[in-house]
C-alpha cells in the first residue's frame, strides 16, 4: 500500500514537467516531505475550467483531499482509509469504477515511504514478548531523480449539509492506485536491507511513464480494457530503496531531513 510519500516540487516545476495549462496560485501547497491520509496534496487533471464556454478539457494543477469520497457516500467518515486503489480491481469496486471511468489524475511525489519489521523482530512479536515490534522506514524513489507520477483517481462529494454558495459545500478528493511490487534486485540496497521492492512490502504506488500520462489523463478516453492496460507495471528497475529516519514515523515531523539517506537501518532497528 502507500500509506504516506513526499512531495516537495515546486508548483511552477510541476506546471512545466506535465504541460499543465491551468494553475490557480491560491491553491498553493507548502512543500510537504511527509504526506500522510486526509492532507492536501496535488493532482494533475484534466476536465473543462468551471463556468467555461469552451467545453474542452483542460489539464490542470489542483489541489485535492487525499482519501476518496464517493459522491454516493452519505459522508465523508472513512476516507482515510480509501487513499489506495488496487490497480487489478479498480473498474470493478463500487468506488472506485466511476473515477475510474472518466476522473483519472496523476500524483506526483518525490518517492513514497515504507516500514520493514526486522525478523527478528517479527519473531518476538509472534512469540508474543513484543506488542509493538520496531521498523525501519525506507525510502522508494525513482533511481535517475526524476518525478514518481503515481496514477490515482479523483472523485467530487456534497456536503448536504450545507448551502450551495459555501465554499466547502463540495469536496475534491483522490486516492492512489497500488500494484505488485517489483522482485527484481534493487540496483541499490543497503547491505543489511531488503534486496526488492517486494520484501519491503508486497505493493507499491503504480507509477505512470511519461508515454502514458497523455492517455490516463483523457476523460474522454472510456475504452475499459484500453485504460486496464495503461496499468501494467512499469518496467524494473526504475527505482532505488534506502534507509531513512525514524523520525519520519511520527506524522508531526516534516522537512527535508526525512529524506536523508542512511547507511543501513538506525541502531535497534537492524533488518
């Protein structure tokens, strides 16, 4: 799953990166290096510009609530836990289908965090002598540096409650789209860490190539086998693991600290 990532780029860097046509400056975020559920976070989308007399899509920046709502919902207790969308499910589950079908977005984040539980460990906590077992976090990110664009869903919710002209009368919100974890061998890996993807944790953020950006972004693209297979995993090898602080753990703790990379797992965390 991905349960919590960091997004530290710059609107302005954002814009250009993804040709993004529409960007409101109100809408500005600060740089976060410790994105966790219910949070604001950036989306790349494309739909028509409100009150607009052209009805073309335009691809946009926004800002939206990470933690879908569905627009059926009778309210918005529960997003928390809807931040992640199995990408194998996603045209099927009530959900999910109807973002899936047409409100399509990109996430882009530097890398997103994971914990491991060292076995020895795991092997106290089934034995029962510890009830809250210590982990390491690591950080996954694209090895060359450049932006983790994860495919995610947005979806709109009204808040009956109420009036139309309130301005929280509607609520924009989004969700990540998780697959497989890579087996392969990490090209970097501390040498007491995991040696895959998949040993730090069996999924991941499904993470869009820049050749599938154009056609996950089209609302009017609804071929469903066509859009099933823009969520192939992405080819090994793209991406680098490596031990950062625990500090990243408590959701309080933000800056650009957290992405410090360590020589191997903190001291009484040793994988």
């Amino acid at each position: 799953m991905c349960g919590r990532y960091a997004a530290s780029r710059r609107p302005e860097d954002l814009v250009g990166i993804f040709d993004v046509q529409k960007w409101e400056p109100e809408e500005t975020l600060a740089p976060d290096w410790n994105v966790a559920p219910t949070k604001e976070v950036y989306a790349i989308l494309e739909r028509p510009l409100k009150d607009a007399a052209d009805p073309r899509p335009v691809r946009q920046l926004r800002a939206l609530k990470w933690g879908l709502v569905p627009s059926w919902a009778k309210s918005p207790e529960g997003a928390a836990r809807m931040i992640n969308a199995r990408a194998e499910t996603v045209h099927e589950k009530p959900s999910f289908r109807g973002p899936f079908a047409s409100r399509r977005c990109i996430l882009p984040a530097d890398g997103y965090y994971e914990w491991v539980t060292a076995p020895e460990e795991r092997e106290l906590e089934e034995q029962g002598k510890r009830k809250r077992p210590r982990k390491q976090p690591y950080f996954v990110t694209p090895a060359d540096g450049s932006v983790f664009a994860m495919a995610g869903l947005y979806e709109f919710w009204r808040d009956r409650t109420l009036p139309d002209d309130h301005p929280l009368a509607w609520w924009a919100t989004c969700t990540v789209l998780t697959t497989e974890a890579e087996r392969a061998p990490l090209g970097v890996a501390p040498a007491e860490g995991p040696g895959s993807l998949a040993e730090i944790h069996p999924r991941m953020p499904l993470m869009l190539t820049p050749d599938r950006w154009d056609a996950w972004l089209d609302p009017s693209a609804t071929d469903k086998e066509r859009l099933k297979g823009l969520l192939a995993p992405p080819p090994e090898g793209l991406m680098r693991a490596y031990a950062v602080t625990t500090a990243v753990s408590n959701v309080r703790n933000n800056g650009p600290e957290l992405l410090a990379e360590l020589s191997g797992p903190e001291e009484g965390t040793l994988f």
